[in-house]
C-alpha cells in the first residue's frame, strides 16, 4: 500500500555500523567497529506503489587522519527503486 498522503514519499535515513580487522589497500586496521554514512541523508522517495525495493550500494574507501593514520570510510549511496 502506498504511503498516506498526496505526495506518496518514504523519508529513509540508515544507521549502519562496520567491523574492519586487518589489511586493507594496503592500510592496516586493528580490529574495531565504526558507524557509517549514508548519502544523500535522508533520502526521499516516491512510492506510488506497493511492491517496491530501494537499494543502496556501501563505497569504501581509506583515507588519512590529520595524524597520518589510516581511516576506513563507508558511504552507503543510494541505487534506486525497483
């Protein structure tokens, strides 16, 4: 069923939490968790329908602190819906 309302919009934030422990491009990690971000966030959607799925894809990267140390980053991005 769709959402109530005119506009027919799901408003969809996620709280994701990652667990890295070991090499990674080279970059090594002690075991540890760590939230992710999401992008855009929140994302809205038109759900005109009642049989959908929205998708997101998590990128990683590694970056470098101010101190030089390596830092593990995960954006989920969003795909779209089917």
């Amino acid at each position: 069923m769709p959402p109530a309302g005119s506009q027919a919009k799901v408003t969809v934030s996620l709280a994701t939490t990652w667990a890295v422990a070991g090499e990674i491009n080279g970059a090594v990690f002690s075991p540890q968790t760590f939230p992710g971000l999401m992008n855009p966030d929140p994302t809205v959607l038109s759900w005109t329908g009642s049989d959908f799925t929205a998708g997101w894809w998590a990128l990683v990267s590694v970056s470098e602190d101010e101190d030089g140390n390596a830092r593990l980053n995960v954006v989920a991005t969003f795909q779209g819906v089917q």
